[in-house]
C-alpha cells in the first residue's frame, strides 16, 4: 500500500526518497550516496536532494543522477536556530511525495529539522551512520539526542553489523523503545574500476620517483588526527627497510606539522607527500601496499579502492575494517597505535613480493565480489522499499 494518500509506492510506482544533506561536501559518505543514485533502477527509487546551507561542491554531481537538487539556506536573520526551513522542508516532501526522507549522522541540521519535516508531511525516515569507535576519542556517532529520538525514524541504515553492535553497547541504541529503529545493512561499494592500461604501473612510478625494486606503500587519508600519520611514520621508520616507500595522499590542517615531523625524523627520503589528488585508482596502479593507520574509521572507501586495485591491506583494527580485511588472507589488522605490528607486517610484506602478489590477489577477488556499487545499490532499494511498505 502507499506509504500516504497520493504517493505512489511498492506496485504503484517508485519510492520517492529525498536526500537531505547540510551541503553537498566532497566527502565519502556523499561520494557513496551519489554513486549509488547512479545505479538505482528508476523503476522502483527516485531520488531528489535537499541542501540546508548551500548547494556544495558535489551538487553537480548529484544533479547528475537525481530529479535535482534544491537548496533551503535560513528564513532571514530572525531564523538563527533555522527552525523556519522545518515547514518548508515538509512542504517540500509534500509536494515532492516523499515517501522516504534520508539523513547522514554527520550532517546535523538535517539530522533533526529533516526527521521532524518528514513528520509533518507524512513521510518516514532514516538515519544513516557512517562512522563508529567515537566514544573511544571522547566523541558520539549518534548525538544523544537522536538516540533518545530514534523512535521518530523508521529505519537506521549501518555500514556493517559490526557497526550495529557498537552504537548498541558504546552509545544506547536499542536501550529502551525510544531509542530503538529498525535496522537494515547498506554496506559500501564502489563502481566496477577501469581496465588499468599497458604501461601505467611503470608511468606512475616514474612520476613517483621511486625504483622498480621500490616498495610503494599508499596511505590514502585526510591529513587529520583521525588518520594517525605521525604512529605511520614511526612505523615506517621501525620497520627499517631502505626500499620502503610511503607516499601520502591527501590534504588537511595537519600538512606543515606532518612535513615538519617527517624532516625531525629524517625520513624525506622515505616519505612523500602528493596533497589531494582526483587520481586515487590510477595511484594505486603503482603500489604495492596499502596502509591505514587510523584511531577510528567506518568502512573506508579508500580500503575498497586498495583492494579492488590488487593491493594487501596493512591497517589498524578499528571500525569495520575486520569486515573488510581479513588476518593474513587479504591483509593485515594490528591495534590501533601500534606501530610496531604496523612496522613488522610492512617489513614482512616488503621482503616477500610473493606474499604482497598472493594477498593482493585475494583483495582484489574479495572486493570485486563484495564491495561492489551494484551491492549496494540492492541494498539501499530493499531499505527504503521495506521503509515505504512499513
């Protein structure tokens, strides 16, 4: 049945979901949100976007494969808290027949005025969380709040069951009825890579700089305290391999501090760094290895990339990486903050090409079957058609 009078639901038509983001920020989560529009069947989802401050760098993209994207800044300067986009948001939905209103954990405004537009106007909702291990830096993936309010969405979309149980025993979720949604698995994919061409491994690492006996190692990350550079960099340093070679992508607040603390280590021979770069899949056509070495994470794309490329897995166990790298099959897992299992398994990885050639190849079979777009895609269209029927 439809989800109100006048939508048109299920057998009747696609949903209607509207995306609501504070803006269209280049970040993973709405790089993930724009691929799976992409390849949505418009049979049976239809999407549209919704920016609270302004349209945002990714805005073109999205308009690419949505019915467009509108932008609801403040009423005016007697809107401070931006309670007056609440109507115009929920008119909005009503007009749109939304029959499914999705808001990301990070966007914040759109966390709360969104769910309670779609209150209004009949519609559902759902929260989508896309990181985990907060708590462990004095901070929360899901405000309190929202947790104390989950019982005003339908559903609570997770990257990855593992992620589930930490917003259970880490932040409340499921503690009592109001905290409570329903829950459904939407893991990240990415689209299918292009055939690497003849000669591009040899063309990048000449752009690198490095040897044919070098080993390239990719840490591809936000230049932020998140991603833990500085325990990397000991890493690199304690593995004590001269073929070693790190190369950086990525930018942030941090870049002069890094800079500095890799010229007090002495290691600008060892360490490069590229800034940001829109290359990431045509980099990793010249490593050898991938590393992580975050104090938190969710299911980063960036490890996805890696793996579909062929490249082993080196990363901190934290977030969801579990459910993407496996203990010596794919790659492999050490404590967060520890850059001695970083240093051993990279020195490990280094001195057997056989071993690099072996993981890589599993990587690369695992994230082609698993972490596809088309997965997640399939995902999200059993969520939201499950959110409207319901």
């Amino acid at each position: 049945m439809p989800s109100r009078p006048g939508a048109e639901t299920g057998p009747h038509g696609p949903v209607r979901v509207t995306l609501v983001l504070d803006v269209a920020a280049v970040g993973g989560a709405e790089t993930v949100l724009r691929n799976t529009f992409g390849h949505l069947d418009p049979h049976r989802v239809v999407t549209d976007v919704v920016c609270l401050r302004e349209a945002g760098p990714l805005a073109d993209d999205f308009r690419a494969v949505t019915d467009g994207v509108t932008t609801l800044p403040r009423g005016g300067r007697f809107d401070r808290a931006g309670l007056g986009r609440i109507p115009r948001l929920a008119a909005h939905f009503r007009r749109r027949r939304t029959d499914v209103v999705v808001v990301s954990h990070h966007h914040r405004a759109a966390l709360t005025l969104a769910r309670i537009a779609a209150v209004l106007a009949g519609a559902r909702s759902v929260v989508a969380a896309h990181d985990m291990d907060l708590t462990r830096v004095g901070s929360r993936v899901l405000p309190r709040y929202v947790v104390e309010t989950l019982f005003l969405s339908s559903g609570l979309a997770l990257l990855a069951p593992s992620q589930g149980r930490y917003l259970h025993d880490e932040e409340g979720v499921g503690a009592s009825w109001r905290s409570r949604a329903r829950e459904y698995v939407v893991p990240n994919g990415i689209p299918a890579p292009e055939p690497v061409p003849p000669g591009r491994r040899a063309e990048v690492r000449a752009e690198l700089g490095v040897a044919d006996d070098d080993v390239v190692v990719l840490m591809v990350a936000r230049l932020s305290r998140q991603k833990a550079h500085d325990v990397m960099f000991d890493a690199i340093a304690w593995a004590d391999r001269p073929n070693l070679r790190l190369v950086v992508v990525g930018d942030g607040k941090r870049r002069e501090e890094l800079e500095a603390l890799v010229a007090e280590r002495g290691l600008e021979k060892a360490v490069t760094f590229l800034g940001l770069r829109r290359d990431v899949p045509r980099l990793l056509a010249g490593g050898d290895v991938f590393a992580l070495s975050s104090v938190h994470e969710g299911v980063p794309i960036s490890v996805i990339e890696a793996m579909t490329a062929g490249l082993p897995v080196v990363a901190t166990d934290v977030g969801a990486l579990r459910d993407q790298v496996t203990e010596g099959v794919d790659g492999f897992l050490v404590p967060s903050g520890d850059a001695e299992g970083l240093a051993e398994r990279l020195a490990r990885l280094a001195d057997d090409p056989a071993l690099r050639a072996e993981l890589g190849r599993r990587a690369q079979e695992r994230a082609r079957a698993e972490f596809t777009v088309e997965n997640t895609a399939a995902a999200f269209t059993e969520m939201v058609e499950s959110v409207a029927r319901r």
